[in-house]
C-alpha cells in the first residue's frame, strides 16, 4: 500500500522487571515499555476490506473482510491486527476497513511482546479514526481478548497493558485483578547502573502446550484451594496452601505464583526507598523460581544468568513467557561492558549461536506520531 496514511501510530515491545506468570492468575506485574516499536501507517476503508502489509514480513498484502472474521482461520502474522479488528467488531465498535502497513524494531521470539505492540498499535490507530473513545486500559483488554481467543494464546493482560500504557522513565505496577496502575520512577542511570537485555535467539511460542499446560495447572491449584485466583494464596500462608495440595505437578507450581507476587512487592519497597541495587538478589531469586518451580527456562537463558553473575552483576533472570527468548541483567554501568563480553565468550564456547545485548531504557507507551 502507499506509506499516505491518514496517520501513523507506535507501540513499545516490553521488559518486564519482575512478575512473570502471574498476570493470568490476576496478581502483581511490573513492566517498562523499550525503545523499540512498532509502526503502523493507517488509512480508512469504508468498503469492508482489510488490507494489511508489513516491511518485515515476506509474501505481499493479504487482504481480508472485516465481516468474514473469525478465530480458527489459517495461523500468521496476520491473525494479530485482525484479531483486534474482530474483538472490535465483536465489541461494537464499528471499524468498517483499514489499510494498515507496519514496520517493526520489537524483536520477535524474544520474549520482548512483538506481538502485543502490533495489536496495541493497530487498536489505538483504529480508535483513534474511528473516533470509539476508548480508554488505554479498555484497548489492552480487546487487544487480550484478541490474542486469547482469535489467534488461540492463553497469555494474560500484561504485555497489552504495558503496550498501551507505560510512560518514559517508569516502570508500571499493575494489579492485573482490578487493572490498578501506579508509575514507579525507574531512573537506573542517576544510580549508575544499567539493566542488559540479552536475547538468546531461542525462539518460542506463546500458544504452544507448555504455556497452557502451566496456566491449567495454576487454574487448578486455585480450585485445590478453594480460591478465586492463586493471587488470593497469602504468602505468609504459603506452607500450608503447599501441604493441602495433592498434586505434586500443581504444588511448584503454585509455590512460584506466590512468591513471586511477594517479589514484585519487594522490588516496588527498595524502588521507593532508593535501594536500587537490592533490587538485584530478588530477580536471581525470580530466575530460580521460574527454572526450577515453574521450569520454564532453558539451557540459554541459564547461561546468561550464570555468566551474568560471574562477571559481577548485581542480579539476573530470564523475563517473558519462557522456553527461550529473553533475559534481563542488572549491572553498575561500568561493569555493563564486562559483564556483556563475558555473556557473549559464555556463549561462543557453549552454543553455536550468540546472543544480542541491548542496554534496556524505560521509554514511552503506545501514541500517535503523526
């Protein structure tokens, strides 16, 4: 399609500091939005067509009818941005066509939310045209439902949110029960210190078994225990919701959810105290959990944090949905350079693939650029 939009639209790929897995169990996360984007150019279409391109993904425009939209079609790029028109349709909201062409710096398969930043930013350009009014938090709820049940992955509000609403220089708290935000000033470089992205190259896939099969087992650890949500499970009560539980696929399980709810609390306490460093310990904590309670790690992202720490790094662990992708690395800025080089020699004499190392800045959410 011509770049002559009527606008053009960004939305941040995402790291998340701490809180994994346990959005869908309606608990604590705490994300920040990358500097890196993806881009939408849109126009409006009035005669029910959908045309989507994309400078990064091969095989030309594929063109769709809004009305013939539906979950369950052939599986691709695609099924992201048509997803959100469905979710608004089926909402609604009428969306009667766009030209939409997107390009994109998110990785994809790192763990970094490439997927959530191009439902974001095809519902923000929509609702912008389309003038529905819809709030930030309402976009990320669509563009969930969107990913749950078009495209067929079980993942929960997070990496929409995040999207949609972090702001520069923050990380955002979320309470996933109730969608309550609050900005934690995020301000690593007036500490002298850096957090490292390393990604693997192990690529993964959110709507595989492995991902449903850890949400059906923190879905029935809930049941086990007679509660709304494993959110609901206090951690000073955590030894005896563990003993009650039977199951002992369920019991990790539950174990991670728990205390890791108590780990982002953690991190916002020495945030707001200005004890960034200690912030540290906790994400090797995070990445122990995840590796051994909820086992989602892999060779790869072990070694970063292994290699990581070795070199002197204040705490390291892997982020996003697992098996693969991303890990995070909190260092003194000037250890970053060391404690890169020894990742990267960490790697050279272990996998035949290295990884990618980018220096993780709290940039802006989801908005229209032109």
């Amino acid at each position: 399609m011509s770049l002559r939009g009527e606008g053009v639209w960004a939305a941040p790929g995402r790291v998340n500091l701490i809180g994994e897995h346990t959005d869908y169990n309606e608990g604590f996360v705490m994300p920040f939005a990358l500097p890196h984007t993806t881009v939408a150019t849109v126009a409006r279409r009035d005669d029910g067509v959908l045309r989507l391109t994309s400078a990064d993904m091969p095989g030309g425009a594929v063109e769709l009818h809004v009305d013939e939209l539906a979950p369950g079609g052939p599986a691709g790029w695609t099924d992201y941005p048509a997803g959100v028109v469905w979710a608004l349709r089926e909402a609604r909201h009428a969306v009667s066509g766009a030209d939409i062409h997107y390009e994109s710096t998110v990785p994809t398969g790192a763990g970094l939310s490439s997927s959530a930043a191009l439902e974001v930013v095809t519902a923000l350009a929509l609702n912008d045209l389309y003038e529905l009014g819809l709030e930030r938090w309402r976009l990320a709820r669509l563009c969930q439902r969107a990913e749950n049940v078009y495209v067929g992955a079980p993942t929960g509000i997070m990496d929409q949110t995040a999207a949609a609403c972090c702001t520069e220089g923050h990380a955002l708290y979320l309470d996933t029960r109730d969608l309550s935000q609050r900005q934690i000033p995020f301000d690593l470089a007036a500490h002298g210190l850096e957090l490292l992205v390393v990604d693997t190259r192990v690529e993964h896939a959110h709507s595989d078994g492995e991902y449903g099969k850890r949400r059906a087992g923190c879905e029935a650890g809930a049941a086990a225990l007679g509660v709304e949500a494993l959110r609901d499970v206090p951690y000073d009560g955590l030894d005896q919701a563990l003993a009650r539980l039977e199951d002992p696929e369920v019991r990790p399980l539950v174990r991670h959810i728990v205390t890791e709810n108590h780990r982002v609390e953690r991190v916002i306490a020495h945030l707001e105290a200005g004890e960034v460093r200690a912030v540290g310990p906790v994400l090797t904590e995070g990445h122990a959990s995840l590796r051994d309670d909820f086992r989602i790690s892999c060779p790869e992202l072990d070694l970063v944090v292994e290699s990581a720490l070795a070199a002197g790094a204040l705490g390291a662990r892997m982020t996003g949905g697992g098996f693969g992708g991303s890990a995070i690395v909190l260092t003194e800025t000037s250890r970053a350079p060391t404690v890169a080089t020894s990742v990267l020699a960490a790697f050279e004499t272990t996998f035949l693939q290295g990884p990618r190392v980018f220096t993780a800045i709290p940039s802006a959410g989801a908005r229209r650029l032109s």
